[in-house]
C-alpha cells in the first residue's frame, strides 16, 4: 500500500518489532487510519528482525507441536500503512530528535522523528558464570528454540549408537537454569517430546535421560502463586525430572556442570532462561534511565522529563498505579495492554488531548507442562493438569495477532490430535552448506 509523502508529516519512529512495537502500530493503524492516509502521519519501525515471535509458543515449537512459521507474525504483512527497516539502533539523540540506525546491510545514518517509541525489549540476562557463554544456550528466539528441538532429538540419536556409557550418560544430561515461564516450559515441553520419541528407540527409555531444573530461590513459577509452584514441582518430580531450588550454576566450562550444592556432571545441553535485562539500546543514548537499567517511564507511558518520547514493555520501567511502590512486570500480559495505552496515547498527542493513565487488573498465569498437563491461576481460580493446558492454549490463542495466525495454530493442533508429532532432528539445517562442500572438494 503506497501512501503519499508529506515533508510537514509528523514522523513516529518505533524502536523494535516485538510485542510493544507490533501492537503499537497495530493500534495506530487503527486510530490515525485516516492521516496515514493522507500522509499527514508517518510511522517507521527500526527492528533486526522482519518478523515478531510470540515468545509464548516457543516451548510448543520446541516440542514440535506448533510450527515454527506459525509463531512468528510476518511485520510486513500486518504493518502495511509502516516502513520495516531492518537493522539496528545504535544511539538516541532525543535532544536533536534524531537515531543513528545501523541497517543488516549498509552503512549506519541518522534518522529524524517527531515522535519516538522505545519498545526495544530485552535480553537474557547473563552472570559471569565461566563456561556459560561457550556452553549454554538461550530461550528467547525461533531459531534457539528450534535449535534445541534438533539437539535433544540429535543426541538422543547418539545416544541409540554410542557404546561409551560416559558419553551416553553426558549425551542424555539436560540441564535447564531458571524457574521462571520459559525455564519450566521448556523444559517440560523438551522432556515431553524427548520420552514420546525413545519410544522409536530399541536401546533408549525414560530411565536412560536425566533432565534437571536449577532454580537459585526457594520456588518456581512465582506468578502462579506458592501453592501452585509447589504442585508444579512435585509434578515434575514424580516425572522424573530433578528440579534443585535454592541451587545456583557455579561453573559449567567444556560441559562439566558444577553446582552451588556440590554436585559435578557433565551436560551435552545446557539451557539458561535465569531471567532478562533491557535491551542495551536503553542505555545508547540520552534518555533518563533508573537504577535496573530501564528507561525512566511515567504512568502514562512517556519518558519521563521529556516530551514527545514513549516507551513501554520490558525496556520500560513503567510504575504500577494499582501497587503503589511497585513497577509493572516484565511479561507478554503487560506489554500488548501497555502497548494499546501508548498508541491511544500518542493520537492522543497528536490531537491536543490529555493523556490517560496504563492501569490494568491483573488476569493471573497459566503455564504449560507438556502435552495435555498445565498449570493455572487465573482470577484467583487454581487449575492444574488438563484444564490449566486447555486455559493455557485458549488464553494464548486469543492474544496471538492476527487471525491469519490463529488459524494457523488452531490447524497445528487439530492435526496433533489425530497424528502423531514428528521426531526428526533437522540439525543439517543449521549448516547448509556442509554436504555441497564436502562434494565440491572430494
């Protein structure tokens, strides 16, 4: 869709295609429909990536229960009245009204705006554990979600031919650190799958695998309440899986996994999901940040001291006016209702109308534990087993974008209820080039 250009348009440029950004623009669309239009308005989002991932369902991608095209929304598509650029930001220059943007390929330029959304998001937060860089892998993405789907089934492979019980034994040891949602559903989702392939497997079986969850509090799944976490890991437990709470990862350089408890193994796949920080954009420029790091963000979704600047979502510390004191979690539930706010707050803006407050009542968690097993506290309602994972997929299903998506997913599962999910690690897939270099040099 071509709209016209306006050099006295005022131009909103939106740092990031994650949940923020999309539903920022989604919204947009909507209340200033008729000034993209007439070109009056303009609206750019700077992002790596062409596409959002809606970070729920990568554990069910992990699983091979979704796939993984259909847990991301192509930005393009359902952003057609805003310019995608792919790249990214570097410096903030509000003063000047002005980001140094650094696109996949080409040389960095500033880019002017009238109007700035920060909605860059976050990412996993790291300690200065030795080895964790070279050994572990993150949980944020497709492509590490994915990533791990091909390990376990690959190793699992392995596993079947290897005569070196401790290459075995370090092959079907996986470790997963933090208790948090993607720690506790990935690891359950992976362990679902993993015991429904050894099935396939002449020499393998559940007793072969030891999956492990280091959790450094007393208690995982904090948002679903004490009493619900601790179901949750007795849950785990009776399924075999080790979940060590008050334990820390000390060391895990080459595989050897050394924890805070005493106890040495070695690991062939070691997951870190203990949390997240801003994105390092925050601190790229000259917007007011607070003591975690966060943009300094008002009640109403502004940056605060400054005009004409927003920002929500988790590179936001947003106050939370319904527990004075307390600052808005970083969660998918907060930033699409922040991000609704933020649009309606800069039409708001743009037409000389007072801003609103971002005041939410807060709905509850629902978390799945592999297939047909779950856990839920929603409205002060406690649902655990077959009803918390059908709450669990219904409630994600109405907050995917788009009913393009919807659709999808729905196919997804329907077709898992009548055939069998597939077990086959696609690892080639992550170096494409091998077999033609190998022909090309024999």
């Amino acid at each position: 869709m071509a709209f016209p250009v306006n050099r006295n348009s005022k131009h909103i440029v939106v740092v990031g295609g994650g949940y923020v950004g999309l539903y920022t623009v989604l919204r947009l669309q909507h209340t200033l429909r008729r000034e993209l239009r007439d070109g009056s308005v303009r609206v750019t989002v700077l992002t790596p990536e062409s596409h959002m991932t809606y970070q729920p369902f990568l554990p069910e991608a992990a699983a091979g229960n979704l796939s993984p095209r259909h847990v991301v929304v192509p930005l393009r598509r359902v952003l057609p009245s805003a310019t995608i650029l792919n790249g990214k930001v570097s410096k903030v220059d509000h003063a000047a009204k002005s980001v140094t943007f650094a696109p996949n390929v080409g040389t960095s330029h500033d880019i002017g705006y009238d109007i700035l959304v920060m909605a860059a998001g976050s990412v996993s937060r790291t300690l200065p554990i030795p080895g964790l860089a070279d050994a572990a892998i993150g949980f944020k993405t497709v492509g590490e979600s994915i990533a791990l789907r091909n390990r376990v089934l690959e190793l699992l492979d392995r596993a079947e031919t290897d005569e070196d019980e401790a290459l075995r034994r370090r092959a079907l040891t996986f470790v997963v650190v933090g208790g948090g949602f993607a720690g506790v559903e990935a690891l359950a989702e992976l362990e679902d799958m993993a015991v429904d392939a050894t099935r396939y497997y002449h020499n393998l079986s559940r007793r072969d695998m030891r999956w492990i969850l280091v959790e450094a509090t007393d208690r995982i799944l904090p948002e679903v309440g004490p009493e619900m976490g601790r179901w949750t890991v007795e849950q785990l437990r009776e399924r075999g899986i080790e979940v060590k709470l008050n334990t820390r990862l000390d060391s895990c350089v080459g595989g050897l996994v050394k924890l805070s408890n005493g106890e040495e193994f070695e690991s062939a796949t070691i997951v870190w999901t203990a949390g997240v920080k801003p994105s390092p954009i925050a601190g790229a420029g000259d917007l007011p940040l607070d003591e975690r790091g966060r943009i300094k963000t008002t009640t109403r979704l502004t940056v605060a001291g400054v005009q004409d600047a927003f920002c929500a979502g988790d590179v936001a510390g947003v106050p939370d006016v319904t527990n004075p004191g307390q600052y808005c979690a970083p969660n998918a539930q907060h930033a699409v209702r922040q991000a609704r706010v933020l649009a309606d707050n800069i039409t708001r803006r743009l037409r000389g109308e007072p801003l609103v407050e971002y005041r939410h009542r807060y709905v509850g968690s629902v978390a799945g534990l592999g297939l047909h097993k779950g856990v839920a506290n929603v409205y002060g309602i406690k649902l655990r087993g077959f009803p918390a994972w059908f709450m669990h997929r219904t409630y994600h299903l109405s907050r995917v974008p788009t009913l393009n998506r919807k659709v999808r997913v729905v196919m997804d599962w329907t077709l898992a209820l009548f055939f069998k999910r597939e077990t086959v690690s696609l690892g080639e897939i992550e170096a494409p080039r091998s077999e033609f270099r190998k022909a090309a040099s024999s």
